[in-house]
C-alpha cells in the first residue's frame, strides 16, 4: 500500500493496480481507507449514535445538506467530514454565508457537537491529508470511478471522525462515480457494505436516479435558497418530491427502531436544527436569509425554448458549464467560488413552445462570453420526452 512518506509516482502506481486488479474490493477498500484515516488525527466522539448520508458526486441534489438536517433532528449525532465539490457541494454551500468557519479544530469541533449536536467541516490537512491527496491524483489522472478508490475515500473521512451510521446516496447515472447504471450502481454499494463492515461502521446504501436533475435549484447560493423555500413552505412540486427523497434517505440511514420519529419530523423541526447549527459555526440565520433572497432576485435573465419540444438537462454538461465558470474565477483566488446558478423552471421531459421560459440564470459580470454561452445553453430541446420514470421509443423513418 501507501502512507504519507509516498512520492505522487508512488500513489498513482497503486491507483492504477486498484482500477486494473481490483475495482470492486471490498477488502482492498477497507485497508485503503484504513491508511487514508489514519494519515491525520483522529477524532473520537463521546456519543455513539453518530450518522451521516455522503453522497457520490452529481450535480443538483440537495441531500448532503438537508438529510444532516432529519438525522440531527432525530437525536443523532452528525459529525459530516466533506470536501469541496463542483458544481455545489455541501461544504460550498455553507461556506456562501458570512463567518461561517468550514474548518474545525477539535477542540472547536467538541464544542460545535456539545452545542449542537451537528458539525460540518471541511477535511484539511489535520483529518485524512492523504486523501485529500489521492483525490486530487484520482482527478488529475481519471480514476474518478473507480468503485474501490471511492468507497475508500468514502469510508476514510467516517473513520477519521468516528461516524457509526453511514448511509449513501449513490447517485446512478451516465456521469456517475459509483456506478453508471442500477446493476452497477448496485454490485458497487454491496462492495462499499462489506468494506464498511470490516471497518465497524453500518452502512445502508441507496440507489437515486442521478439521469436528471433532482430538484431545480442549480448552484452554490441556489441550494441556500431551495433550503430557505422549504423552510418557508415555499417550495414548488418538484422542490418538494426531492425533499421526500432526502427524508428516504435518512431513514434507510438509521436503525430500524428509530424511523418512526423521523417519518414524523416536519420542516419547523429541520429549520430549527439549521439555524441553530449554523449559530452553532459563526454564521447567522438573518444572513442565510439574506443571501437566498438576495440570489432569487439576481436571476435577472431568463432562458427560452429556441424550438417547440420536449426540455432535456444533459447533467454532465450543465455540470461543466457551472464548473468551468467556477474555475475561472478561481484563479483570481476566491475560495468558494459563486459566480453563477439556475433555476429550472420546467421538469425534465416537459413540453413546451418556442419562446417558452425553460429557466432563469445569475452570472456575474466579467464572466468570458464563451462560458456564459455555454450556462445558456445548459438544456436542449428534443423532439421525444424523456424524463425521472419514462422515455418514448424513438421510431425511425
């Protein structure tokens, strides 16, 4: 294997064995993710009914902000250890608001817990360094994939803070880094099961259909908004069903004797849960309201259909479009990047005429007019629907 004495040369000779002899191995994830963890502190909590839902990357759910929120108001206690992600992880998101810290020491961290209950922090080089580092090499030489490597990364940052209840949205898809489609989706939950078995931790999996957007608020700030719509019980029909889904996942999270309370938990709960772990590391609710409000009104321009058809959001290139904006203001050396976002406005596989407003989009001024044109043309019209649950036979001649 590796620690952290090994040369970049070093790890991505490993990462290319793992892809080539075993890319679903739950024995190899396991030590992997063993050696990732414990290339840092360790951090061991006081509590033992610790839990989180990680995701496997994609763009447009909101669970790995709203499920923390169901567990924590069903007692648990949340301990969520992320990574920056594009185009809106979880961390990213959270990091939008003013003075919230998205580093913890552990002595910042026990208190967070005490107060709260919910902490969610970014992994650095105190928790897991070397997986940091093995991600950046994963992404640089495309092992992004790879079912062992991920489950590792996975399973490190839980190891690394003590969490004993793991659940996991494995959003399926074309673009997917767990599995492309349900078959493999599923041999590679099953994997990350026993892997985290060895380990000590419970993990309860579930498959999402990550083919198309789950929820329409598209971005950084727009999550913080979707967030703030709920809460408010402001929320459109599709906001609402993605809502139920993070609910599903939290539930297939936890033991079975505690679902009943969470089946019962409603959006004053979770909204209290929010403001108080959001007091609890520097930030304020007067501000997450501010910053929501402030981003539905920045939606200044609104996209229409060019042609009648049925609306389609190709995910993996919305992704790049909102990522490579991402990237260029990067440079200038903003941490958190938030220059751009969308609001669908139809659903996938919905019709409609040309003309018709498909979304709104916030892009910042200064953003190159071939990045920009690239966000506007985020959806594609196609003359048969395709949607969550259906898609027409396409008949030839």
């Amino acid at each position: 294997m590796i620690d952290s004495s090994a040369s970049d040369e070093d790890i991505v000779r490993l990462l290319a064995d793992i892809k080539s002899n075993h890319p679903v191995d739950a024995m190899i994830a396991a030590e992997l993710a063993g050696i990732l963890a414990d290339s840092g502190d360790r951090f061991f909590p006081d509590v033992t009914n610790t839990a989180d839902v990680a995701s496997t990357g994609g763009p447009s759910s909101l669970s790995t902000l709203l499920c923390p929120l169901f567990l924590r108001a069903a007692k648990f206690h949340v301990i969520k250890l992320g990574v920056p992600g594009r185009p809106a992880g979880g961390i990213d998101c959270l990091a939008q608001l003013q003075g919230y810290r998205t580093k913890l020491s552990p002595e910042e961290l026990t208190k967070v817990l005490r107060r709260n209950g919910f902490a969610h922090f970014q992994a650095s080089d105190r928790y897991a360094p070397l997986d940091a580092r093995v991600f950046q090499l994963r992404q640089l030489h495309g092992f992004q994939s790879v079912a062992t490597l991920a489950a590792a990364s996975l399973l490190a940052k839980k190891r690394a803070v003590g969490v004993r209840y793991a659940g996991l949205d494995v959003r399926v898809g074309p673009h997917g880094n767990f599995g492309r489609s349900a078959a493999e989706g599923a041999a590679n939950a099953a994997m990350f099961v026993d892997a985290a078995k060895i380990m000590g931790v419970e993990a309860r999996p579930v498959l999402t259909d990550g083919i198309h957007p789950y929820q329409p608020y598209i971005g950084r700030k727009e999550a913080l908004a979707a967030l703030w719509l709920l809460f408010e019980s402001n929320a459109c029909e599709w906001l609402a069903s993605h809502f139920q889904l993070c609910r599903t996942l939290s539930l297939a999270c936890v033991p079975s004797e505690s679902r009943a309370h969470m089946a019962r938990i409603g959006v004053r709960q979770l909204k209290e849960v929010f403001y108080c772990h959001l007091e609890a590391q520097g930030g304020s609710p007067e501000d997450f309201v501010r910053v929501s409000r402030r981003t539905l009104d920045a939606h200044a321009e609104t996209l229409q259909a060019p042609v009648d058809g049925f609306v389609h959001y190709p995910l993996a290139g919305l992704r790049d479009a909102l990522c490579d904006v991402q990237r260029f203001v990067d440079r200038s050396g903003e941490h958190y990047a938030d220059p751009v976002g969308l609001i669908l406005l139809r659903r996938p596989g919905e019709w409609v005429q040309r003309g018709e407003p498909v979304a709104t989009l916030r892009l910042d001024p200064g953003v190159p007019d071939l990045l920009a044109v690239a966000c506007r043309n985020s959806f594609t019209i196609h003359n048969h629907p395709e949607g969550p649950g259906f898609e027409a036979i396409r008949i030839h001649g």
